[in-house]
C-alpha cells in the first residue's frame, strides 16, 4: 500500500492550496485516508480524515469551514482543500492509512498516540508554506 502526497506550495495568508492524495497499485475505494501535518519543530499532528463510501469528512477545530476532505474513487486520489490558509497552517501534509484497513481507523486521526499505531502507510510529505 504506497501513497503519494503532492500539490503543496507558497501561498500567501487567506490563499488556497489543493492537496491531492493518490494511490500506487491499489484502490483506495475501501480506504479510510487521514490528511496529517507537521509544522517545524513541531509534533505531528492529524488534520483530517474520511472514510470509504462517505462523502463527509472529520476536521480538527482549528481547520473547520476552512479545509475539505473529499475523495473521488474514479480517480482514485483523496483531496484536502485548503482555504483561508493561516500562518500557522505551515507545515509537511501527510496523508496515511491502514493497511490492514482498519474498519474504525478515522476514529484515531486525532491522537498521535492512536495514529502513530494504526495509521500504517504513509506517503511523503508535501510542503506547505503560508506567508507574506
């Protein structure tokens, strides 16, 4: 189970960004996907999560009415779309899952204590930087 985070930039305070997130050899319709970021000198953090044949998602306090996790199965790619970007959205996004495929996985995107155990593919990072 690999997974590809790309679509990160430099945007400046109240920007967008789009971050896409895609699957290498297998199909994430039966997927959980949990979007996770990492600011410098910071712990990880989850950001989001959705799961498979449901089309809302789970957000952290601090990204609701902001960001939007979705997920498109023909395309086999999870978004998060990003919107009035702050300064302290910097960070490395992640995006993860189970490969076991975990039934109740989104219910432990929040505590790295829980996602660090069964989050169990992750993809790369991409870069996200808000500043002016």
């Amino acid at each position: 189970v690999q997974l590809q985070a790309f679509g990160g930039g430099e945007v400046q305070p109240g920007g967008s960004l789009r971050l896409s997130c895609a699957a290498a050899g297998f199909r994430l319709d039966n997927y959980h996907i949990g979007w996770f970021r990492q600011a410098p000198g910071k712990e990880r953090q989850g950001v989001s999560c959705i799961s498979p044949r449901i089309s809302s998602g789970h957000y952290i306090d601090s990204v609701k009415g902001r960001f939007t996790i979705s997920r498109d199965d023909a395309a086999n790619t999870v978004y998060l779309e990003m919107t009035s970007l702050k300064p302290e959205d910097t960070g490395v996004y992640y995006c993860a899952t189970d490969h076991f495929q975990r039934s109740d996985l989104c219910r432990y995107y929040r505590s790295s204590s829980y996602f660090r155990r069964y989050f169990t593919s992750w993809g790369q990072g991409t870069q996200v930087t808000v500043s002016s």
